[in-house]
C-alpha cells in the first residue's frame, strides 16, 4: 500500500519537481508537465506511461494498473490502486513516468 505521504515523497525525490494542485487532485510537475497525479478521494494515482510500460504493468497487475478508459488511457495515462500496490513497483512506475515526461522536453 502507497500513502499519499509515501507518494509525495517518492515524487518529490525526483529532480526539479513541483507539486501543484489540478483540478480536484494534487499534481506532480516537471517542466510544468504532469508525470503523476493523487486522486485523495478514490486512492488512486495516475501516471503516465509509455505504451509498453502500460501493457506491461496492466497485463502483470489488471486489479492494480489499468488504462484511463478514454482516449488519455490510449496515450499511456495509467490508473493506479494505491491501496493495492506494493510500494516498490508503484516507484518504478513512477519513475517510468517521470523519464517518459523528461525525455519528451527534449
């Protein structure tokens, strides 16, 4: 299980981060691009991630990591159950996210 107080720490570790808030949810930021975002009231996170990252997390963990079900899921955006993942595959998705974001600036 991932809390929130996990979550911000592990964001946060990440070089040049910014919190921020979005819409109803806290945003995580680099470059002013969101990487991942914390959904309090269903304990959920979502990230971003490439398309075979997604299918690879999806296809190992279905209850755990699955596609936004709109056109955002189609582009990588990955809902989390937080209360679900171990915290060391929820870091590796998350860093995942934070390269796939970074590696798009440039």
């Amino acid at each position: 299980m991932v809390s929130i107080d996990t979550f911000r720490k592990l964001a946060m570790s990440f070089p040049n981060v910014t919190e921020e808030p979005h819409f109803e949810k806290t945003s995580f930021r680099i470059n002013k691009k969101i990487f991942a975002t914390f959904d309090e009231k269903n304990n959920t996170a979502i990230l971003k991630l490439n398309e075979i990252d997604q299918s690879v997390f999806c296809a190992s963990s279905e209850m755990i990591f699955y596609p936004i079900p709109n056109k955002w899921g189609k582009q990588g955006w990955t809902i989390i159950e937080l209360s679900k993942v171990r915290t060391e595959m929820f870091e590796d998705a998350l860093m995942l996210s934070y390269q796939n974001v970074v590696a798009r600036k440039k």
